[in-house]
C-alpha cells in the first residue's frame, strides 16, 4: 500500500533526471517496466505509442511527460469500455467461483470477498470444492469460521463437481445471496484437471441458469510472464470474468495484468494486501500505474 | 501461445545472414538483441540478463561466432553453456549434522510450495538416506496450516510436532528439537509460515528460530513462476538469515524458470532441488542443463546441436 499511495515515484526521480525527453529517457522507462513483470510485447507496443504521443502533443519537458506517460497507461489498461471492475450480482442467487494455479491465493480472497459482501449486507456461503489439497477444507473453514458464514463441504478426496452439485442446492434453498466457490490450484498445462474444473463449471452453470455469474482468476503479483498463459488457458477452460491480482503487498508490480488487459481483455476486479480479512481492495487503475513506478 | 525459444528467435536474423554470407560484428548485436528478448521473456531479471549479455557477447565476438557456418547455432551453444555454468553443479545433497539432530529449516513467501516440500524432503530423506525425520508445525498463522502439515505427515506415515497456534513458532520449534533429541529422531524440518521479505517482524522470527540451533539446511523454497522480483526476495531473505540453498517449485508447470538464474546469480547458492508436482514424491533433483536447456525454450533443439 505504501508505494501505492502517491506519485512521489520512480517515475518522478525518472523525469527529474532528465531535462530533455531522448532516448535514454525511453530507454530507463522502458527497463522500469520491465522490471515490473510488464513483459516485451506490452512495453514496445506501449514505447512506440509513447514515443508517437510525445511527439503529437510535442512535449519536450520533461515534467509534461508524466502525465502523458500515466494516462496513456491508464488508456492501455482501460482500453477502450467502461472499467468493470463492479461484480456482477444477479438477482437471485449469485454464483462466484475461484480459480488460479497452487498457491496464489483463491481461499484466502474467498474468505475475504465473504467479508466484504457481508458487510454489504448480503448472505453469503461458501463451497469447499478444494477436496484434493491437505487441509484445504480446514482453511476454508477457519475462514467461513471468521467471516461468520457457512461453509458447503464434504470429505477430502470427494469429487469436486459433487461439492458443488450440493452447494448449489443448499444456497438455492438456504436463499442465500452469494455463493463463493473455492476449488483446488492447479497449473494450467495439466490437462486433466483443467477438465475436471470445467465439470465443475458446467454443474453450477447446470442448476443456475446464468452461473457462475463471475469467475475470478486468482493471479500472484509476485508471478512473472506465465501469467499471460495462465489468464489465456483458464479464460478458454472457464470463461473468466475478472482477474484478482493477489500479493501487490510485497515488492513485486504485477506488471503482467497491463498486458493480460492488453491482450485479453480480463479487468482486474480486485488486489490482495495482505493475509487479514480487510485486505481487498478493489481494483483502481491509477493506483495501480503509479505502483508500477513506485521504488 | 507459449513463448517462442531462443532458436526460433534467431531465425530472422539467421536469414538476414544466409543473404550475405557473411556474419558481421552488427549480426553478433542483432543475435544479443535476440538473447536478451529471451532471458526477459523468460522471466530472468533485467539485470542479471544485462551482465548475463555482456558475457556472452564476449565471447561471441569471438572468431568462433563470426567465422561459423552456423552462427546461429554457436550463440545458442554459447548462451546454454554460459547459462549451465553460472547455474552451478549438481547439488542435491543434504548437509548433516553430527551432533543430533540435524535441523533443516524451510523459509519463502507466502505460497511458495513450503509446506508440501517439507513433506516431500521428509519422505525422500527417509527412503534415500535411511533417517528419521520429525516435521515441525511453526506455522501458526495461516489457517489450518497445522492440519494441512499433520495431513501430510499422515499420508507419510512421519510424525509432525505441533503444539497449536497459541505457541510462539520459537519455542514450538525449541521444543520439537529437544522432543527429537530425545526420541531419537535424527533429522528435524522446520516448515515454518510464509512470509513477505520486507516483514520485519517476521524476518526477526526465523532468526529467532535460527538461533535456537544452527540448522545444517535453510532452504528458501521459491515458486517458479516468479518473475523480475524473485532478486529481491532471494537477496532478502539471505541477507536476513543466511539460505543455504534452494528449492525451486512448480516446475511440472509451463514456466521457463527464469527466477533460477535470477536467485542462483545474486545469492549464488545453490539450487538443490526441484518440485515437480503437488504428490509427495515430486522432488526431483536440479539439473543445471535441463535448467539452461527450459529457460532458453530449447526442448529438443538441445540434441542437434549437441550433435553438431
Ligand atoms: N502477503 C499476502 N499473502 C497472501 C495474500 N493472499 C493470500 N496470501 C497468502 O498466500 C498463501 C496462499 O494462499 P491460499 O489462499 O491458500 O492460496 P490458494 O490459491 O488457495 O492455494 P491452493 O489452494 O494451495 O492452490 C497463504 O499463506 C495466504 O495467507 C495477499 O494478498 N498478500
Ligand atoms: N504443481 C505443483 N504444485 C505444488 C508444488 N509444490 C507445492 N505445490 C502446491 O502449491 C500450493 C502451495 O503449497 P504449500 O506447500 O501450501 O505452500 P507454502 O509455501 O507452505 O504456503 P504458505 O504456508 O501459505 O506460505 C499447494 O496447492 C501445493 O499443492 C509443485 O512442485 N508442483
Ligand atoms: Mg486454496
Ligand atoms: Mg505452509
């Protein structure tokens, strides 16, 4: 959070070192970005626009520059439609489910994203569709434990589609408003268990008509360039709705969310801070551009 | 959509020179221009790539470039071999203690893969070295880390010392080394909770832990797939306690693996092993080739040029 927070960044020292917009300035702005896990395509795609901006607006100071820098970032990242970063609530029951490779983070935004509609004052329960993981079901019962809502299980090793066959039943009953559903990591190469997750989006989309009504990728900030290949897989396997970019905490930028953007499309609906329950926000591009510059 | 390797990088450039004949000393930049794009796509970090390059174009200025037939070819074998060696040796041995018991300690960010690869290690040492590990719940912050390690000990059949989360990670793991000691278990492992390198607190804790004994391994377990920051994080935590090698995870994934150069290159510890899966018996040891061969996207390039 605190390099998130103002524009007192890398950027600036960037800009400040410069007295003339040349080519070394696009050289350094060019590593900065690549240094926040942006990735080739995205920054030479982005080099060349900023390189065409600069001349049309004919800016030669350098202090001008950075604001033409983050809004072109920000264009980028929003590209054209209006930011969705809203959830997409149905009228009745809504379905979410969580998906993303080991360890990046699905349970503990699930326990999150359960607090924060509760708070919005709405009913929530949760799936424990991770059945393959130790302890999984136990995580996502301490959190269903803090959050205060219902947690769907059944016995390690049980199939996952069968999970949500009955968690879907239950929050149909129950009328709950929001059904958040975890399911167990797993890489995207691995054919089997990309099945077996869309088995488990067919069964929700089966029993509610419209569901999942959001799936949300779980992407580690901390992850390099495979994160464009996840974003790609699991949108072809699962229809993903929304990118939540876990970890943005630590040091590491996220950079590869402005080229998944870029390329695919995905807005990032919400950032992960920290461990604790509160630790979501949602997703705000300006922020997050800045936090690319941020030392 | 995976990433284009090195070779098929350098096939524009290979044509350019087909036409002249020739490979002048701009072709050797051009192919450096092509070996960086690489290295960055692969995930290895900007600066490492950049000292990495300078290298390597070196000794591809040399005659055995610019006088190849397959020049190509020769900036590829020169970057493997570079990159092989820089990776170190093959090192999958584990130090042990002669005063017992030896104590491994396992350390990373959150996520890494600490928990299921001190299962993994505790059930290879048991059946590649005949000893008799004790796991070490000191996790006592994220939820049910505790169940999720004595999970493991269970499907194992390896006993895990836990003493809840009201315990300080400190005193449980003081406790487990005396509990070992005497029960006569020879070789201790210490999962403890993941945590950010810029976490002081945290930091203070493994050093705490540290002190209680030095341990013969602190292996700092990092995730493959991670990207430019993977300098930082390798350069923090050694920095902080001392690594003494580390496992890299997730490598039954599509990652290039770029971070191994990374870490290998600021820490210059060693990678001892790899995770190659979520099963227990996933660890496997680190090739440095193989390593090289994944990170420049070389698959079965590899063996023709090695024939060449
Ligand atoms: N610092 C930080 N840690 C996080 C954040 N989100 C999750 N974590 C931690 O990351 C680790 C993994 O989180 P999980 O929620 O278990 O991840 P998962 O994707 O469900 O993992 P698997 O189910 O094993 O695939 C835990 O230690 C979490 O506390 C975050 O935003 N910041
Ligand atoms: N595919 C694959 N998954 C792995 C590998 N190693 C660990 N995992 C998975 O990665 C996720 C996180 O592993 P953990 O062992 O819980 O990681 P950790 O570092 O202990 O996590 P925290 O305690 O939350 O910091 C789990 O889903 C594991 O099954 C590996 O080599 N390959
Ligand atoms: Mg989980
Ligand atoms: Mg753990």
């Amino acid at each position: 959070e605190k390099t998130r927070t103002g524009f007192t960044s890398k950027i600036n020292d960037l800009v400040a070192k410069y007295r003339k917009v040349d080519e070394d300035f696009f050289e350094e702005l060019e590593e900065v970005l690549l240094q926040a896990d942006v990735g080739f395509e995205t920054v030479i795609e982005l080099m060349d626009d900023l390189r065409y901006e600069v001349q049309r607006k004919n800016v030669r100071d350098t202090s001008n520059v950075q604001s033409v820098i983050s809004e072109k970032l920000v264009e980028i990242y929003q590209a054209g439609d209006a930011e969705l970063n809203e959830i997409n609530f149905a009228d009745g029951l809504t379905v979410i489910l969580m998906v993303g490779v080991n360890g990046v983070g699905k349970t503990t935004t699930i326990g999150k994203l359960a607090h924060r509609f509760k708070n919005e004052g709405k009913s929530v329960m949760l799936a424990a569709g991770d059945t393959f993981r130790a302890g999984a079901i136990e995580q996502l019962d301490v959190w269903g434990q803090r959050v205060g809502v219902d947690v769907i299980k059944q016995a390690a090793g049980s199939d996952p589609a069968a999970v949500m066959y009955d968690a879907v039943r239950s929050a149909k009953s129950r009328g709950v408003d929001v059904l958040i559903c975890d399911t167990a990591g797993r890489l995207q190469n691995k054919v089997n268990l990309m099945n077996e997750l869309q088995k488990v989006h067919r069964v929700i989309s089966r029993e509610v008509p419209g569901a999942p009504h959001e799936v949300l990728l779980a992407l580690d900030a901390t992850t390099g360039q495979n994160a464009m290949i996840q974003a790609q897989t699991f949108k072809d396997v699962t229809e993903v709705t929304g990118i939540v970019l876990t970890k943005l905490d630590g040091t590491a930028k996220g950079g590869i969310v402005l080229a998944i953007r870029n390329k695919l499309k995905i807005p990032v609906k919400f950032v992960g801070l920290g461990e604790k329950l509160d630790d979501l926000q949602p997703f705000d591009p300006q922020k997050y551009v800045y936090g690319l510059f941020a030392e | 959509m995976a990433f284009e390797g090195l070779s098929e990088r350098l096939q524009g450039t290979m044509t350019k020179i087909k036409g002249k004949g020739k490979v002048t000393e701009a072709d050797v930049k051009d192919m450096m221009r092509e070996v960086r794009f690489a290295l960055i796509e692969a995930d290895v970090n900007l600066k490492v790539v950049k000292e990495f390059v300078k290298k390597v174009s070196e000794r591809a200025a040399g005659s055995d470039v610019m006088e190849s037939l397959t020049p190509g070819q020769q900036v590829v074998k020169i970057v493997k071999d570079e990159l092989t060696e820089l990776m170190g040796g093959e090192e999958s041995k584990i130090n042990f203690s002669t005063k017992q018991p030896t104590v491994i300690m396992m350390v990373g960010l959150q996520g890494a893969g600490k928990t299921t690869t001190t299962g993994k290690l505790a059930g290879l040492l048991r059946k590649k070295h005949n000893r008799k590990p004790l796991l070490v719940a000191a996790d006592v912050y994220r939820p049910a880390a505790i169940q999720q390690l004595e999970t493991i000990g269970k499907q194992l059949t390896i006993p895990v010392f836990s003493k809840g989360t009201d315990m300080s990670p400190v005193e449980i793991a003081r406790q487990a080394i005396e509990h070992a000691k005497a029960e006569h278990m020879d070789t201790v492992i210490i999962d403890t909770a993941g945590r950010l390198h810029v976490d002081e607190d945290l930091m203070q804790e493994l050093k705490d832990i540290r002190a209680l004994k030095e341990p013969d391994e602190i292996f700092l377990v990092v995730d493959a797939m991670t990207g430019q920051d993977a300098v930082n994080v390798a350069q923090s935590f050694d920095e902080a306690i001392g690594i003494s090698g580390v496992v890299l995870t997730k490598l039954d994934g599509d990652t290039r693996g770029g971070a191994a150069l990374s870490i290998r290159t600021v820490t210059q510890k060693p990678i001892k092993f790899i995770g190659m899966g979520e099963k227990l018996d996933a660890l496997d040891v680190f090739h440095p080739e193989r390593m090289a061969s994944r990170i420049l996207g070389m698959g079965d390039m590899l063996s023709l040029i090695e024939k060449a």
